[in-house]
C-alpha cells in the first residue's frame, strides 16, 4: 500500500508542477481546508474529494511553498506565512485507509473530527463507511493527528416550528408540538452542555485523549455554544465560512469546506481567491403580510406560489418582512415570530425563512429599528419619540411612531424583540427599516433633553435658535445614538446568529446631499463604515424627480466617491406608485434597475413584490435580477 502511494504521489508532482509560491499571508493567519471523505472514486456525493484529486491539492500546496500546521501550533500562536491546516470531519474509513498513510509519508499533520454516537450506530445516511473504536486509537496515538469532538449526537436535524421543519440540533430550539412550546434557553442550554460533556468524557475512556477542539456541526453554532463548550473545558472552536482564520480568536475558526470533488485548475482558482467569490447581489423586498391568512391550508398555499415564483426568479437573497404592517404604515403592533414585545400574529416567520434558505436563498429579516407600538398605550406614549414645536414639546406628529433612542427602557424593548427574532430563524442577516431617522425637529424625549440640555444649556431653548456650532453637535449625537442603538441590535441578533450581515436604509437625498444629515440624522459615510451594507432608497416616484435615468446615474457616482461606496450600497428601486396607488410598468422598472448596474452599481434590488398579481412581471424582471442569468459583466 505504502509503496503504492509513493508512485501515486511522485506521479501527481508532474501534473501540478512545481513553480515557486507568489502569495503571501498576513501574520498570525492561516487557511484551514475541511474534507470529508476520500474515497478512490466519487459517486453523487458532493461532500467527497476523490483520492487522487486530494493528492494532486496537497502537491499545489506543498510546491507553492505551504506550510502545514498543527493544532498546537494554532494554539501556540505560532503561525508561519503561508501557513495551512488541514481538518477531516466525521471519521471515515478512507481516512485510515488512505488519508492517514499520505499525512505519514508527507510528515503533514491534522486534525480528524469525530461523532462518537456514531461509531457504534452510524445513521443511515451515511452510506460510506466509518472508521472503529481500534482504528481511532491507532490515530490518536500517532502524535501527528489531532482528534476533535464533533459532537456526540447533536449532528443532525431537530424539529423546530410548528410547521414540522427540521433543522441543526446544535442551535435550535426544539418544538414540542404536544405543548405547542418552545424549548426554554434553560433547556437548550443544559442539552448541549450534556451533549458535548459526553463526548469529551466518551474520547477520553476510548482514546486516551483530552481533546481541546470542537468542530460544530455543519459549521454552526451561536453564543451559547461557545459558553458551554468553554465550559466543558474545549479550548477550540471551529466552524465553517470561505476566510482567512486569526490565531488571536480560538473562539471561531473558519473553514474552508472543499466540496463537489473539483478539478485542480478549479481549486487552484478558489484558493487563490481564499475560497470566496465577490458578490452581487440581486434583491427581492417582501411583505409577509401577502402570505399570511388565518385559514392555514390557504396560507401555505400562499408559501407555494411565493416559493415558486422567488426560486424561478432566481434573486440572491430575499429581504422579507418579520412584522405585520396591515395598515400600511409601518408602525409595527405585532410581529410574525414568538417574542416577549409584541402581540405575535402567527408564527410564521420562521417556516417562510426556513423554505428560502433550504432552497439556497439568503433571507434577511426585515425590521423595524424604531417603529414599534407597544401594547399598552401609556408605556408606549411615556418611550416615544418627541418633537419640540411652536414652543411646545409633545408626541411627534411625524408619519413613524417610533420609540426614543435615548430612552434605556426603549432600547431595552428593542433588544429583546432583534434577541427573539434571531433565536430560531435561519436568518442571514438583518435589514434596518427606514424608520431609523430623526428630523430637525427631534428628539425631545425626556432622556434625549438630558444630552440636549449639555449642548444648549436650556432644553426650552428651539433646536432653531442654537448657534451653528451647537446644531452640528446635536445633530452629530443624534445620528451617533441611532447608529449605537443600532450596534445594540447587532449585538443582540449576533448571540444566536454570529455570522449574520447588517444593512441600513438610508433615503437618496441622504446620499445626494450630506448636509440633510440636519433632517433625518443619517450619514452615509458614517453607516458605510457601521454597516456591512447600506441599502439607498431610489425611489423616482417617491422622489417626484423629472428625469429618473439621470437622477439614477447621479446616485451611482455620488456612492463612487466613497471609498467601499459600490461594494457596500444596495440601491433598491420602487415598483410601486404609493401616490398614485398603481404599480409602475415593469419595463420601466427593469429599465432603472439596468441604468443603476450600467452606471457600475454591484448590487440592485426592488420594493414592494406581489406574488399574487405577478407584480413586478416576472417573465420581463427576471433576467436582470437573476443571479444566474443576469447579463452584464461580473466581477
């Protein structure tokens, strides 16, 4: 076998070739590759490398001057450039049989990631077959390969929405359909500390071994995760996403997953660009309220058809909306999710979310940042925002009824609605609704006239009447406290779904004109630098502008000026005329959206989405918000 392997590897030296390494890698950085199983042949497994393209990836790596690191040296910190670890999950035979000999003759080391349940009791779908109890211990035993936990039963799907969606055990909350309940945090919490203390304890007694990594299942894992794995005495933690990996954070570890067993031409391409492609993204706005009905046969037939139409049109990601907006108004008195706010409509966020991502859609929850009603009246009225007029402060009059953003209570309300969002939703990230503004004549709430009162000496005093200096400072903190209750929110989405993406919505004049930053305290520089992405309202209509082509080509050279400007702005059209209650031709629609990426816009979306009606037209709309037949050039 080992005589083979030598003319096996000697041979595939020639056909990758031996040219000297250009690239380079920052300090203390390294690339972790995940494999699964190494068969000699692939069959319809898109997870498996086939032997003889492995080699031929280890041999690029080795002749473009690679280093292969241990787990210890991670841990140690002592990372040389240019240097890789290579991780193998689940345990299979191949790996004994074939991976195990190749790491031996090349002296490389690794780190092997194993299920303990399944080793006795392989599930059933795992057709290829896994290694035993001996042959593990000949593995630990080899002072080259390291073992991790990959848990000891949490490797799988739960039931977790009414709906009966499954989805992975290590981070979700199981429903309980008898009770018509969610697990407790409590509960959650203790099955995972269970879960990975048994496996520590089980690869201690069969192995000989205290392992110190923790590889999570399918690449996920929240907070909580962390917390207990430390707990349990795990000193690494690593998950899957295309990036570079910091020794300074053993906390998360990326992986690079190599999958659908590419040639080496492919995965010489996909390493040198670390795995990740750029992106455009091409995005569809939705309001769940246009699925939900009370009868539940009609409702999921609603799914259906809004399924069917989002798959076919092929859009990168859905922006779907989380609350009930039946008025119109975005003033948000209940929400399509269970949480401790708001009264909850239906439980349906969830299950429209899950049937998107199955179907490789990114969803972002769309949410209101400041614009929610709360339930009872008086605490509502006492956390809302205030506006000072005429010599008299009292409610804002304007069209959002939003809560303060300086008010402790109001921010608190608000993390707990973003907290119980994210628990349970397979979301990809989050988009901030435009209501995160304060206008010139805002915010006069209590808490807001205690900085106020710092800057003008008097909170009697009209915001008009301040000097030029004093309104720039005013109007500096205002849009300072939104984007930090903002950094609140992120906070509290991230303690269960630590890889989600943030997007603000900024109005055009925003972007058009920075001195309105005095009338709606937002700042598109300042939301650049916050936000992985600022979504740019383009709404011709909306905006009465006389020649929307031109006006379209300006706010694509005006996000030019800044630096990330194109990466980072979205810029959304409108298909709807809300002033003249009437939906906007298609061809017109389509137009703008392909006026903004010839002005080099990367990413371009639409608002509202009628799948009902088939509006925006979807045979005509298609192909310019396809990220598969989208015609302009790529980058």
């Amino acid at each position: 076998m080992m005589r083979r392997l030598i003319v096996f590897i000697f041979t595939m030296f020639f056909i990758v070739g031996s040219s000297a390494a250009t690239e380079s890698s920052a300090r203390n950085t390294f690339l972790v590759l995940s494999y699964h199983d190494i068969p000699k042949d692939v069959y319809l497994d898109k997870y498996a490398v086939d032997q003889a393209s492995f080699i031929q990836q280890i041999e690029y790596l080795r002749t473009h001057g690679y280093h292969f690191i241990s787990l210890e040296e991670v841990i140690k910190g002592d990372i040389p450039d240019k240097a890789v670890l290579l991780t193998f999950d689940d345990a299979y035979l191949s790996f004994y049989e074939f991976v195990y000999p190749t790491l031996k003759l090349y002296g490389y080391p690794g780190v092997l990631a194993v299920v303990t349940s399944w080793i006795d009791n392989p599930p059933p779908d795992i057709k290829a077959p896994l290694m035993s109890w001996k042959q593990l211990n000949e593995i630990a035993k080899s002072n080259l390969v390291e073992i991790a936990s990959h848990t000891q039963n949490l490797h799988r799907e739960v039931l977790y929405n009414p709906q009966g969606n499954k989805s992975w055990a290590v981070v979700s909350r199981v429903y309980n359909p008898k009770t018509e309940t969610y697990e407790t945090e409590d509960d959650y919490r203790q099955r995972i500390h269970d879960d990975f203390l048994l496996s520590r304890n089980i690869l201690r007694k069969k192995l000989g071994v205290d392992v110190r990594a923790m590889v999570w299942p399918y690449g996920k894992y929240n907070q909580i995760c962390t917390e207990e794995a430390k707990r349990v005495g795990f000193e690494v933690m690593f998950t899957i996403e295309n990036k570079w990996a910091q020794a300074d954070n053993l906390n998360v570890i990326p992986r690079c997953m190599v999958t659908k067993n590419p040639p080496i031409e492919e995965f010489i391409k996909d390493f040198k660009q670390k795995f990740s492609k750029p992106i455009q993204h091409r995005i569809m706005q939705a309001d769940l309220d246009l699925i939900y009905d009370p009868d539940p046969v009609q409702q999921e037939k609603n799914l259906d058809i809004f399924i069917e139409r989002t798959f076919n049109m092929k859009v990168s990601a859905v922006y779907l909306q989380a609350f009930c907006d039946e008025d119109g108004d975005g003033n948000v008195c209940s929400v399509y999710f269970p949480n401790r706010v708001l009264p909850m409509r239906a439980d349906l966020f969830n299950r429209v979310v899950h049937q998107l991502s199955i179907r490789e859609i990114e969803v972002y929850a769309w949410m209101p940042m400041l614009s929610i009603v709360l339930p009872n009246e008086d605490e509502n009225k006492s956390l809302r925002v205030k506006e000072f007029r005429n010599g008299e402060k009292r409610l804002s009059s304007s069209w959002y009824q939003r809560l303060s953003p300086f008010s402790p209570e109001a921010r608190r309300k608000l993390v707990m609605l973003y907290e119980d969002m994210a628990i349970n939703a397979r979301i990809a990230g989050v988009v901030f609704q435009d209501d995160g503004y304060l206008n010139d004549f805002e915010d006069f709430h209590p808490a807001a006239c205690e900085e106020y009162r710092k800057i003008s000496g008097n909170d009697n005093i009209p915001y008009q009447e301040l000097s030029p200096e004093q309104k720039r400072r005013w109007m500096r903190l205002k849009t300072k406290t939104l984007i930090e209750l903002s950094e609140k929110l992120k906070k509290a989405v991230f303690r269960y779904r630590p890889d989600a993406l943030f997007v603000r919505t900024l109005y055009a004049l925003v972007l058009m004109e920075p001195e309105s930053e005095e009338w709606f305290a937002q700042n598109y520089a300042d939301s650049l630098k916050a936000y992985d992405y600022v979504m740019i309202m383009a709404y011709p209509k909306m905006e009465k502008v006389k020649h929307p082509v031109r006006w379209l080509k300006k706010l694509v050279q005006e996000a030019k000026k800044y630096r990330s400007g194109l990466q980072k702005t979205i810029f959304k059209v409108q298909t709807y005329d809300w002033d003249k209650e009437r939906w906007i031709n298609t061809k017109t629609v389509d137009k703008w959206l392909r006026v903004l990426v010839a002005s080099d816009s990367w990413h371009v979306g639409y608002y509202p989405d009628n799948y009902t009606e088939n509006k925006p037209d979807g045979s005509i709309i298609r192909m310019t918000m396809s990220v598969e037949d989208f015609p302009f050039k790529r980058r």
